[in-house]
C-alpha cells in the first residue's frame, strides 16, 4: 500500500509546530531542573530521529520537489528546537555565565 505523503507531511507538520509552541514555554518554566531539560531535549532528538527516517524513505521514493520543501520546512522547526533545548540544558548546567551577561 503506497504511502500517503500528503497527510504525513501535515501531520508531522502540525505535531512539530505544536511542539514549536510548547518547548520555548516548558523551557522558560522558572522551576524547570536540569533533569526536565535534559528529558526534553531527549525528547525533542528523538523526535527530529524520527523525522529523518521519514526524509530518508521519502527520498527513497523519489517524490516531488513541494514534498521535499515541505520536508525541510519541518526539519527545520525540529533542528531550532534541539539548539534551544541544548542551550537551556547548558544555560541550567553552568548559570555563572549567564548571570555575568545579565550583570553586564
């Protein structure tokens, strides 16, 4: 059964700009440990893994060019949502920098 590519380009389109939402709010959460962080940035790598088998078997394929951009539109939204997460692990990690910038 041939792969609707379509329909799961819009649902993963739509389930990584939700997370596009709601990981800069987890993340700005004032109480939000090192161990959170760290979970969700796990969470964030393996949905962008996930993502790229997508690509991958999409390229197998060999579909359309809109597919493709639209396909890079998404791993876009995942490769900002893994720099921001990695950052806030780093930022939680080691504050004294952060608190030198804001001194400044």
């Amino acid at each position: 059964m041939p792969v609707d590519w379509v329909a799961r380009l819009q649902e993963q389109g739509r389930f990584a700009k939700r997370m596009a939402r709601e990981v800069p709010l987890a993340l700005a959460e004032p109480d939000l440990t090192i161990a959170d962080a760290e979970q969700l940035h796990e969470t964030v790598g393996n949905c962008a893994e996930s993502f790229k088998a997508i690509v991958a078997e999409m390229r197998r394929g060999e579909l359309d060019i809109a597919y493709t951009r639209a396909a890079n539109a998404v791993s876009r939204i995942w490769s900002d949502l893994s720099t921001l997460s990695a950052n806030k692990v780093r930022a939680l990690q080691d504050p004294a920098p952060a608190r030198a910038a804001g001194a400044a």
